[in-house]
C-alpha cells in the first residue's frame, strides 16, 4: 500500500528519509506517524504545522530523543 503524500515538500522528504532508514510511517487524520524499526519511538509530524522552524526542530528531536543516527558507523 502507498501512503500519500505530505503536502509540505520539506516534511515530504524527511518521511522519505524515514522510510529509508526503516521506520514505518502512516498517515491518520491529522497527522503522520513515525515509529521506529527498534519499536521504542513514535514520532508524529503534523500535516499543517505553525511554527516555520517545524522542520529543523523535528530534525532535533530525532536525532536526540530516538534511534534516527543508529545506522550510522562511527570510525
């Protein structure tokens, strides 16, 4: 099943991300979902957000609250 899209390109690429790093994401009313591939973090991203920095601050809290920089290999 394809899930639609976000009507916000910027928000559209970061579920797109999301996707690619394994998290599931679906759509309800209001909102999308983000759960992790771990299981232990959801994440929602609003369809109409107010806050012009929505982006960057959702950017923050994946990569401090959940497992969103896992994949990556440190040297």
């Amino acid at each position: 099943m394809v899930r639609p899209r976000h009507p916000i390109k910027e928000l559209e690429e970061v579920l797109k991300e999301a996707e690619s790093k394994g998290w599931e994401v679906s759509k309800d009313k209001k909102y999308f979902k983000m759960k992790c591939p771990c299981g232990d973090h959801l994440k929602s991203v609003h369809l109409t957000p107010s806050n012009p920095n929505y982006k960057r601050n959702l950017l923050g809290q994946l990569g401090r609250a959940t497992c969103w920089d896992d994949d990556e290999e440190t040297p």
